[in-house]
C-alpha cells in the first residue's frame, strides 16, 4: 500500500537550479493559469497566488471601500478592484514586476492612441538597420535565434526612441507588449512558467514582429472590454516595502487581499530574468541580488546567503516574541541538518529572516487599515529538509501581537500530492489566512461551537481514531481511506453512493483491495459527528443513520462494519436509535471534553446562559492554542476515550475477522396461491394440506451466520446467482 500523500518543496539531494523552481511553482499553477483566460490578467504570465474571479467573488460579498494589496506582483487585485469600481492600493518592491503591473493598469488608455503608437513602434522598428549589442548576455544567445534576437532589438530601439514622447501610461503599455512577446518568441522552453529553461526546445516559435501585432490586437479587445464596464481605474500601485508601507495613510484600508511569498525557496528575483537581461536591467544571475532580490521578503536560501544572516541576531529580533519558543527549535534543527547536506542550504535564516519581515509586514498592516478590516492572506506552509514550519499558525500569531483581534485558516488544497520523487514524509497545506481587526461574528456561541468542533474533530478523527484504523488496516492488508487526495477517486472526499444513488461525503471506508490508484471493496464505513447542545441531537442520529444505512443496504450481501464518532452532548434517545439500528460507536460527551480542556486551564463549560463575551474569548484563545496545549489535550482526550476507541476496535476487529459458523439454505418449492381478501386467504391456508407438499422451484432463503453474531438474509432466483453469493462470501 501507497503512504498517505506526502509533499515535497525541499530535496535533501542537491538539485538542478531549473528543476527545483519550476516544481516550486506548479504549487500555484493551478490559481494562475485561471488568470491566463481572463481580460487583462493574461497579458502577463506571473503567479498571482489566487484566481481573479476569486478576489471578484470576496469584493463583492465584503463590500469594501479601499482595498490593499502588499504583495501586488502583476496586479490581480488592483485589476478585480477596478473592474467592480473599488478604491485600491497595490504595493509590490520588485521594480521590474511593478512595471508590468502597471502596464496592466494603464488598460484605460485611449485606445485609438494605443493602437496608433504600437504601429508606429512596429513601423520603426521594421525600418531600424538589424543590429545587435558587441556582448550578448549569455542568456539571451541560449533562448533566441540570431534572427529573433535582432527582430527583438530593434523593436527595443524603436520603442525606447519614442518613450520620451509618450504618456507615462502609454509608455507602460507598450512596455509589457514588448515584454509579453519575449517568451513566446524564444525557441527554448519557458515552462509554463516565467522560468527559462535553455535546454528544452519548443516545436513552434513566433516570430517577434507577428507575436507584437497579436499582443497588441489581444489588448486592444481586453481595453475595449474593460473600458465598455469600468471608467477609469481606481488603483494607486507603488513601488516599495510591505514590510513598511511608508505612503500609506494610517486607518484606511477595509479588505486585504493578498499572496505574500511563501517560505518555500522560490526567488521571486529569478521569475523575470529573461525580460530584465533583455532590456538590459541584469547581465547574469548574479546581478539580481542588488537589482532585485535585497528588496524583497527573505523567503530563499539565495536571499539569506548573500546577506550572511546570523540565526542569533535575527531570534534576538523583538518583534519575534511571540513565536520565538516555537521558532528557535525549528531553525536550530535545520541549522543541524544543513550540517549533513550536500547543498548547504541556509534554512534556518531563511525560515526565522522571513518571520521577522512578516511581522513587520503585520505590523504595517495594522497601521494603514481600520479597526474592523479584514485580511486574507493566501498561504502555505512548508518543509525545507523534511522539518515542518506551521506556517499559518505562526502567522496568526504575529497577526495577533501586531493588534489584529482573530486569525482562522481555511484550507484550500494540499500541496504537491503528485510529485513522483517525494524524500520527506510531510504533508503541506495551502489556504487562506483570515484575519480580523474586530472580531465580528455574527453568533459568538456558534462560531465557538464550529472552532470548538473541529478542533475535536481533527484530535478525535485524525490523532486518536485514524492511527488506530492505519494500523490494524496494515496490519489485515486492508486499505483506509480518509479525506485526502487519492488517485483512484477524483476530489478529496470519502464519497460513496447509497441504493438510491444518492451521493454521502463519509470520514472513513475500509475496502478489502483497494490501492491508491484503485477502488476496492467497502467493508466498514464510519463517520462522525459533533453537536455542541443536546437539543439537535436526534435529527444528527437521524442524519447519519440517512447517510449510512442506505449504503449498507446497498452492500447488504457482504454485512459491512458500520460506526460513528460522536462527540459533544448527544441524547441517550439518540445514542439508543444509531445502536439499535447496529451502529458501533466511540462517544465522547461533553463532560469529557469539558474535564479534557480543564487539563489546560481552559474552561469550556458553556451552556445557553453563557454571555457573547465569553465565548469570544474562547474562540480567540482556542485559536490560539499553543502546540504544547495542544498536545495536552490530545493526550486528555485519548485518554477519555480510550474504553470508547477500544469497545468500537474490538467490534471492528470482530466483524472484519468474524467467520461464518452457519450457513442455512432453504430452497424453496411450491404452488402459488394467489387470493382477493383477507379472508380468502385464511380459508386458503386452511385448506393447505403441508404433509404433502407438492410444486416447482420458487426460490432459495439463505441465512448465514457468523461468529461474531452478525448475520446476513438473503434469497436468490437461480442456483447460479446463489453459488456467485457464496463464492463471493469466502473471498
Ligand atoms: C505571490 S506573489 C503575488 C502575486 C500577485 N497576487 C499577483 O497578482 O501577481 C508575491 C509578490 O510579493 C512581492 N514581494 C516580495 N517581497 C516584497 C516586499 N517586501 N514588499 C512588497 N512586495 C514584495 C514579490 O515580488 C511577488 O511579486
């Protein structure tokens, strides 16, 4: 059997500069490329963190009056904000990326000029005598032919001849046309990605002066497009540091919506390298420190070397307090591991570097918006060396020492499942950070009840319950299937149909068979459920006992183990029903979770009298739990229910190792005597003579008996469909 998922960002073998960026970056491949079909967004190709549509969607349901986004790369949000007339700021620190965003930007140039100045270039350019520089930068001979190169050129020339007549805006339009031909017009492999990668050759090349005329005809239709619903653009876009946000006014931003760079090693430097050494901004890789990457977020080993950053001076940083205890571990054991690598790679100041400029960036952050805004940053976590950084977490913290009220994480995917030569086992997760200047929920017993449950939900399910179910599924060569991604279902979900066909999203299936690329056949399913009143419980019995019987019914020939997990306070009336109807179950009530958080000082013992106030509080300190709190509370609930776990083990255990201990089989020979009324009928079996039976073949009753005292009924039409049955019962 397959492991779980596991991810991969960090190799522990040294690898080829151009095969670590672009697996980095196929973790955000699939929120990019959404971008590359919209108006606009696709007139640059650069990783935007998150689809546009999406930003749209927040936008319109938050309602904001000025957005800001600190992290603004190639201007997704500022482009979403003016397509819905909202007030936006953009701040982005790489000079070269601030310059495409804001050719993007100028959409609401005239477009009459627009396609004018273009002409103009392309007409120039077509008369310029083809000359190319004395020295070729060494990258620009790998991705161009000759005659590409000086087509090139002198479009550079003639668009640089005319920039000083032009409009600031007209100047940045044209600016990203030049630059969005340079990939397509390279004959080397680009990737999907801005990275170039000079030993891969394409089957089809453009040519520079036809890529320009269909660059420009594909703007000329997104202004139109844009400009027929927008008037003008509201974005301010700046050049300079989220870690500062220093021409930012204090109090004015409402919604966030960002993508900062992950702690993951990617050098944003790198991205635009090609376009940069053409335009004659960097002559090789080692130019981009001072051009481009000692502005931005130390987020790689590249970054962090070049700086030669002591891990004791960054730790000493204050503004590191608030995670200081979790970090300095994490970065010491990394500090260790890099010891034993070949690569040498400067991850611990890596990882505490990018913890001090977040902070700052939280810190800015606070400044410039409102009491009451919200931020959402698009994130994940990561593993350099295999060694787990909680990246979310540690946010959330800072976020919160920096002033903000409330951080929750919504997780959108897991990272990197399908990476082939996976070397450390952790799993990693992307999602969306939010952050709250006022906690606002709109029911504060409720919001607590959904925390509250889901914390118990991952401790039940996946620490106490799922190592249970791994290893005595290991152990009998049966596969377990959790929530996760597996190939041999599409999705995440656990989902299974009923006899109705109707679809049930469960936590848990053993199947007999199954691999990760395969189905196998079902033979427990379990599901759980938490109610935080009692007053519900019995439509949640219901509700599970809907979801499951249907399926069991379905596979009612091979009598699978069914069970639920259930946490909080539910009735004995409903606990009462999901037995009786042969449900195993692990129950956790309330009191035990109550005595549970007790270990940790924590009082959770809330009923409907409990004021707004406090379960606020609690919210906002189950949020922040520590990782040291957590674990106290997994080892409280484990032991509250270990008599529960072991109980429903043993019933799982015996119905999967039950043997049958009786096989009955009747057939069944007769007269059909078929009748009108009731009374009919009674005369009927009066006069029944049964000494002396007489007839043909009806059908066969089977009943067969196990050890563990299930049993399964079943009748069959033909000797063939019995003997399927029965050969299928000893497989
Ligand atoms: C994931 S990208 C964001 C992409 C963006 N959402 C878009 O629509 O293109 C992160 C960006 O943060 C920028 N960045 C890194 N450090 C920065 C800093 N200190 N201040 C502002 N921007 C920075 C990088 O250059 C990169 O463009």
């Amino acid at each position: 059997m397959t492991k779980p998922s596991q991810l991969q960002l960090f190799n522990s073998t040294p690898e080829s500069h151009e095969n670590i960026q672009s697996k980095i970056l196929k973790e955000r491949a699939g929120t990019f490329t959404d971008n590359m079909k919209l108006p606009i967004h696709r007139w640059f190709r650069y990783s935007a963190g998150f689809s546009a549509t999406w930003v749209e969607k927040v936008i319109t349901e938050l309602e904001p009056k000025t957005i800001l986004d600190p992290f603004a790369g190639s201007g997704t949000v500022c482009i979403a904000a003016d397509k819905l007339g909202v007030n936006s700021y953009g701040v982005e620190a790489h000079p070269f990326v601030h310059r495409l965003a804001k050719g993007k930007l100028a959409w609401v140039v005239n477009i009459p000029e627009f396609l004018e100045t273009a002409n103009q270039i392309k007409h120039s350019a077509a008369m310029l005598q083809p000359k190319l520089p004395e020295k070729i930068p060494a990258l620009l001979s790998k991705c161009y032919t000759e005659e590409t190169l000086r087509d090139l050129f002198r479009i550079k020339q003639a668009y640089l001849d005319l920039a000083p007549f032009l409009s600031e805006e007209l100047q940045s339009l044209l600016f990203l046309a030049i630059c969005a031909i340079l990939r397509s017009t390279s004959y080397v492999g680009t990737a999907q990605w801005q990275y170039i990668l000079p030993n891969k050759r394409k089957a089809k090349t453009g040519e520079p002066f036809d890529a320009l005329d269909k660059q420009v005809a594909l703007m000329h239709e997104d202004m139109r497009q844009m400009q027929s619903i927008a008037k003008s653009s509201l974005s301010i876009f700046v050049q300079e540091d989220a870690r500062s946000l220093k021409s930012l006014p204090n109090n004015l931003i409402d919604l966030v919506i960002t993508s900062p760079p992950y702690a993951n090693n990617y050098d944003y430097a790198d991205a635009t390298r090609l376009e940069m050494t053409f335009w004659g901004e960097v002559n090789s890789w080692g130019d981009l420190h001072e051009t481009v990457r000692k502005f931005l977020i130390r987020s790689s080993s590249q970054h962090v070397s070049k700086d030669r950053l002591s891990l004791d001076i960054l730790i000493a940083e204050s503004i590191i307090e608030p995670i200081r205890d979790e970090l300095l571990p994490v970065c010491q054991e990394l500090e260790n591991i890099r010891g034993t690598k070949g690569g040498n790679k400067a991850y611990h100041t890596m990882v505490a570097a990018y913890f001090t400029d977040m902070a700052f960036v939280f810190r800015a952050l606070r400044r410039v918006a409102t009491s009451n805004c919200k931020v959402c940053f698009v994130i994940g976590d990561s593993a350099p060396y295999g060694v787990y950084v909680p990246v979310e977490q540690w946010l959330g913290k800072l976020a919160i020492a920096a002033g903000f009220d409330f951080w929750s994480f919504e997780q959108i995917r897991q990272r990197n499942v399908k990476w082939k030569n996976r070397k450390h086992n952790v799993p990693l997760q992307e999602g969306r950070l939010w952050i709250e200047g006022e906690f606002m929920a709109q029911s504060p017993s409720h919001k607590f009840g959904q925390d509250l449950g889901k914390l118990l939900e991952d401790i039940v399910e996946y620490d106490i319950l799922k190592p249970r179910l791994q290893q005595f599924a290991q152990t009998k060569n049966y596969y377990l299937d959790w929530q996760r991604s597996r190939p041999a279902r599409s999705g995440k979900k656990v989902t299974w149909e009923d006899k109705y066909g109707n679809k049930h999203d469960l936590d848990f299936v053993i199947e007999i068979d199954g691999t990760d690329d395969q189905i196998g056949r079902p033979v427990a399913f379990i599901e759980s459920a938490w109610r935080r009143y009692t007053k519900h419980s019995k439509n949640k019995a219901q509700e599970i006992q809907g979801a499951i019987l249907p399926i069991i019914e379905l596979h009612h020939l091979s009598a699978p183990f069914y069970g639920a997990i259930l946490a909080g306070d539910f009735t004995k009336p409903a606990l009462d029903q999901l037995r009786n109807n042969g449900f195993a179950i692990i129950y956790i009530p309330y009191k035990d979770v109550v005595a549970a958080f007790r270990e940790i000082d924590f009082d959770v013992a809330f009923d409907e009298e409990t004021p707004d106030e406090s379960y606020t509080e609690a919210s906002k300190r189950l949020a922040n739990l520590a990782t040291s709190e957590k674990e106290k509370l997994r080892q409280a609930l484990m032991r509250v229910s270990k008599q529960e776990v072991d109980r429903f083990m043993d019933t799982l255990r015996n119905c999967l190792e039950r043997y049958i201990s009786k096989i009955i089989l009747v057939p069944l020979f007769g007269i059909r005597h078929e009748f009108e009324s009731i009374d009919d009928a009674i005369a009927g079996v009066d006069a029944l003579n049964i000494d002396n039976p007489s007839g043909e073949f009806e059908r066969f009753e089977v009943i067969v008996d196990y050890s563990n005292s299930d049993a399964i009924r079943a009748t069959f039409q033909t000797k063939a469909l019995l003997s399927d049955f029965l050969r299928k019962l000893g497989s």
